[in-house]
C-alpha cells in the first residue's frame, strides 16, 4: 500500500539517515501516525520533532527526496 506523508521533520539534529544501533534505546522509525496522517521523519527519532505540515506526498518520494538532500549534505557540505 503506498502511504502519503503529510507532515515531515525539520528538527536539525534529525537530519540524518537512520541507523539501525541495536545500542539504542529506541528502533529508528521514520514512519509515525500523526492526527490521523503519516509523519516522516530521517532519523526516526521518538521525540523532539518539529513538524512541518506539507501538501500530501508520498513516502517513498519523499524519503528518496529528503536522503539525496542529506547524502549531499554530509558529502558536500564543507568541501
Ligand atoms: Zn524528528
């Protein structure tokens, strides 16, 4: 089933691609329900988000999206 995303973090410390860190005390998921639409965000963080409410996309656009933006990011940022 393909999902809509309508609500994307835009906290700065979430702007990472999430690790699969079986240290943590949390499993990254970047997926979350949110009044009744999907909520993405990167790191897949539980708390401290700062939604931004976006015109519907879908997932796997955005998240394709949004992890080109982050690679490009790190990659790139201070060269
Ligand atoms: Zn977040």
């Amino acid at each position: 089933m393909t999902k809509l995303v309508r609500y994307v973090c835009r906290a700065s410390g979430h702007q990472q691609l999430s690790l699969f860190d079986a240290q943590a005390p949390w499993s990254p998921n970047p997926l979350t329900l949110r009044e009744g639409a999907w909520a993405y965000c990167p790191i897949g963080a539980q708390e401290a988000h700062d939604w931004e409410q976006i015109a519907d996309r879908l997932i796997d656009d955005l998240r394709e999206e949004t992890e080109r933006t982050i690679s490009a990011a790190q990659s790139g940022g201070s060269a």
